[in-house]
C-alpha cells in the first residue's frame, strides 16, 4: 500500500485491482503527516471488518471530483482535513447538527447516493480534554489562541456549547473574533466572551484568568517557531493543550512543562474524534485501545 495516492491515481482503473478493500480515506493538501490511517486501520483490523483506510492528497478545488471518484469506487467514507472542511461541507447532500454548530465538516458519509456529513472535532475535543486533565469543558475557564480561524473557532464554539464559564478568544487579527464571540453569547448562551489581540500584555492578563489554555495556531509546527503566549504567562497550575499532535512537544509544551503545568497535545483529540468518525460511517463503536496502539499512544 502506498504512503499517499492522488485524485488522478483514484481514477485508474488499476486502483480497483491494487487497493480493492479501500473503501474509507482522509484527504487535505498535503496530507502525508495525518496518522489517521493507521489509528484507523488498527480499529478496522481489531473489529474484523475487512475494509482498507488510505490517504489521498487533494488539491483546493478538487474535492467534488474526489467525491464523485470515492462514489463511484463505493467508498463508504472519509475523513476531511485542512483545507477543505469547508469546501467538503458545501457539497454534502445533508448535515448533522454537530457539523452545522461547527460550520465545518471533518467526515463524509457516502450512503443510498447521498452525501451526509459531520464534525467530529468539538466533541472529539471535549472527550479529550475530560480524560487527560480529569474536568470537562464546563468546568473550566478558557483561553483560546489562534480563535480566529477554522480549528479556533470550532474549538470556541465547543467550549460555548459545553458551557466553559469563561471564554476568552485570541487572534492576530481582532475584528475576526467579533462575529464569532457574537455567535457564541447569540447562538449557544455562552455567558462571558472576551476578544483580544495576541500582544503579549493581552495575553499575560488573560491567561491569569483562566484554567485551560488552547493553543489552535500553527504555531509549533516549526521547531524555530515562537510561542503563541509569552513563556512568563504560563503558571504551574495551568492546564495546557496543543492541537498540533506532530511534534509531540511543541515548544509551547515545553515550555509549559518546565514550570510542572498539566500538559498534552491534540493526538488525543485525534483520536476520539476518530471513533466518533468511525462510528458514524459503520454504525458501531471502534476499540478505543485499538486505536490508542495504532498511534502509538
């Protein structure tokens, strides 16, 4: 099986003949990063369902094709990720209240000719956050860096739904937060929303104020990366999540680690995000533990 297939290798009709037990997927641009095939494939494999999980590398643009390519192969599923929620979303047929919450999706179910999709990312995110710092989002105050774009505002508006007493939103651009506090006071009863740049004074203030802090930038990815909050912001008694999963331990991590703050990054996230996606697409829960070895967890 190869790292990564394309849309135009999906087409050849040698594909049927090499991979015919491919039937669910993940796409994005790029997409060779995403651990998603083998956290799956573990859960396929534990739950003897004989069905293979593959990645496929889909330009901006191009993902009605990709659909219409996975109908036509009898695909049952697949997994969306940056950047093409958005798009993906635009194109199915119905979606669930979780994908309309999130305004994104991250799963696609191809069912009777149809497109139904979901987001698994806001609960897959709550379910993580309550097993590795022992509390649930309701229970915590929240700061959010990075709020402004697709991941930051799906995690803001989990937060609101769950009902964190306290929300605090982050972005390098502030009129971007404006209508998503909005949203989140409007749409989902949070009670106290609160938009501020990402200069460091801000940032030091608000993370006084909070238990949770958030990190949905990009920032990390780069091992030269700067910190998305000052270092001197962080105290011992913080609870710190990373979204990004790869590294492991971003600097923000370790920075944070330094000082005996409660730490993890968004592999875990990842991974139930995962099983609700694969419950979603097959109709029965997937071996958490399973999925746990597969990446390695």
């Amino acid at each position: 099986m190869k790292h990564v297939y394309t849309l135009s290798e999906l087409r050849d009709p040698s594909f049927v003949a090499e991979m015919p037990k491919a039937k669910l997927a993940v796409i994005g641009y790029p997409i060779k990063h995403s651990a998603s095939p083998q956290m799956h494939q573990a859960a396929l494999d534990e739950a003897g369902i004989d069905l293979q999980y593959i990645r496929v590398e889909v330009e901006p643009g191009k993902v009605n094709e990709c659909f219409s390519e996975m109908e036509r192969l009898g695909f049952v599923g697949c997994n969306v990720t940056v950047p093409h929620k958005l798009e993906a979303m635009e194109l199915c047929d119905e979606v669930t209240d979780d994908a309309q919450a999130l305004a994104a999706t991250n799963t696609i179910h191809f069912k009777d000719g149809k497109r139904y999709g979901h987001n698994t990312d806001g609960p897959g995110l709550a379910q993580a956050i309550l097993e590795d710092f022992g509390k649930s989002l309701t229970e915590l105050r929240v700061l959010i860096l990075g709020a402004g774009g697709g991941a930051g505002r799906a995690i803001a508006t989990q937060c609101a739904r769950e009902g964190s007493s306290r929300i605090y939103l982050s972005n390098r651009t502030v009129e971007k937060l404006e209508p998503i506090a909005k949203s989140l006071t409007d749409d989902y009863g949070a009670k106290l929303v609160y938009t501020l740049s990402n200069d460091d004074e801000a940032l030091t203030i608000a993370a006084d104020r909070v238990d949770l802090i958030i990190n949905s930038t990009s920032l990390g990815l780069k091992e030269d990366d700067p910190l998305p909050i000052p270092a001197s912001a962080l105290k011992s008694t913080h609870r710190v999540y990373d979204a990004i999963y790869n590294p492991a331990v971003t600097p923000l991590l370790a920075e944070a680690n330094k000082i005996g703050a409660t730490t993890s990054n968004g592999l875990s996230m990842l991974l139930h995000q995962g099983a609700i996606s694969f419950a979603f697409w097959l109709g029965q829960k997937p071996s958490i533990d399973a999925m746990r070895k597969g990446l390695g967890k």
